[in-house]
C-alpha cells in the first residue's frame, strides 16, 4: 500500500490503532534513520493488519459502528506509521491528541543539496536556504529553483550539477508518498484472540516491546480501560511520592 494511501485511509477512518497497542515512543533518531532510509530508498520493513468488523476497543475518540463494515486495525508498523503522518502532514494522527506525543518527531529540517537531516537551529539554518522543514517539502511548498535562486542572491555560485542534486533530494523526498509498505494481513475470519496472539508473536521476536508492554496488550484487548485506569494511577502515585 502506498505511503500516501495509508495516511488518507487514516483520515478517512478506514485504518485505526487498537487500544492495546502502547503509545508512539519513537525520538527523533528514530524518525531521522526512518526518513533516511526512505529518501535513500533502502527497505523499511512491513506493517501488519487485521481486516475486521468486529474490532476491539480504538485509540482517540471514534467509536466503531457496524455501518461501517470490515476497516483495517493497524497490528504492527504504528511507530513508523505515525512518525510519517506527523511528519509529512505536519499534525497529530486522529488517533493521538498531543498530550499523547511524549516526543513530538515534527519539525525535522533537511540539507537539500546533502540530505542530512537535523533537529532545527537558527544559527545554522535561517541563512542557509538548503535547510528545509522536510514537511514543506512533502507538502511541495518549497521548490529547488527558489533555492537555486536565493543561493545566487547570497552571492553563491550553483552549476548544473548543484541545481540538479539539489533537485534530486526534493523529488526523492516527494517520492516517499508514492513508496510502497508492504502490507501483512490477518484474514477477517480471525478472533480478537487470534489477533492479539498473533501481535505478541510479532512484538516478542524484537526488542522493542518489553514483558509489560506485551502483557498490557494483552490485558487491554479484553479491557480497554485498563491502560488509561493504570496511566491514571501510576500519576497519582508520582504525585504522591
């Protein structure tokens, strides 16, 4: 599925986040290494889903009716699909508010002329327009002639090969949006149970869900309120001492 499919599938609540899955825990490293690799072309694993019209209890506000049919539960991928939402529409997935975002991945800048990406700095930035918000970039509001034109007006020589390199970042990034994920799908006739066993086995292969985690997820499946009720308490008791 495409990268820009995924992201209006979101928007249009065809594709949602299950409530027992943990929160977005990704920093900016972890998105620099996601966009990289993108811009670069390199693999960057698959997502998992579940096609279902019976789905367990949602992340953020929408409520499920059986109007809608068979949507998608997104099993595994929610990191990296959400840092990319955030990123390239420059918002918060419908299925976060910010008071969820514990790092808030937006505002990453890259060097269209050497593809590094950096957390944004004044000093080194605001005079130098090769440094671009990577959002403005996937939203196509910057364009590599305005930057070819500003670096001659700073006195700076650009050649054929400078402009076609700076050229060459701005479509590779705009490209992203039409980069396939491979999709994984858990057939409709699948359980919550089965679903969720199959979300251990995937999350327990690596290292990025601890013991808790998975038997939070496992909990949440069958109370959905656990998370928050626990959330809630483990704040009261930080208040508390």
């Amino acid at each position: 599925m495409k990268i820009s499919t995924i992201l209006d599938k979101i928007d249009e609540r065809q594709l949602f986040v299950p409530a027992f899955q943990r929160e977005y825990v990704w920093r900016r490293d972890d998105a620099k290494e996601l966009l990289d690799s993108l811009i670069k072309d390199y693999p960057t694993g698959t997502m998992l889903t579940w096609e279902t019209n019976q789905p367990p209890e949602l992340k953020g506000p929408h409520q499920y009716n059986d109007q809608q049919g068979a949507v998608r539960i997104l099993l595994d991928g929610q990191q990296r699909i959400t840092t990319l939402y955030m990123l390239i529409k420059g918002a918060i997935p419908p299925y976060y508010t910010d008071a969820d975002i514990t790092h808030d991945t937006r505002g990453l800048h890259v060097n269209l002329e050497t593809g590094e990406l950096e957390d944004y700095s004044k000093q080194k930035m605001e005079a130098d327009p090769r440094w671009q918000n990577i959002t403005d970039v996937f939203q196509r509001n910057v364009r590599s002639r305005d930057i070819r034109d500003r670096l001659l007006a700073k006195g700076e020589t650009v050649d054929h090969d400078r402009e076609d390199r700076i050229d060459e970042k701005v479509r590779a990034i705009e490209r992203i949006l039409d980069r396939d994920f491979p999709e994984q799908t858990i057939p409709i006739k699948a359980s919550i149970s089965e679903a969720i066993d199959i979300f251990h086995k995937v999350n327990a292969s690596g290292v990025a869900l601890t013991e808790a985690e998975l038997a939070l997820a496992q909990i949440s499946g069958y109370w959905p309120q656990a998370r928050d009720l626990f959330k809630a308490k483990l704040a009261t008791l930080a208040n508390q001492g």
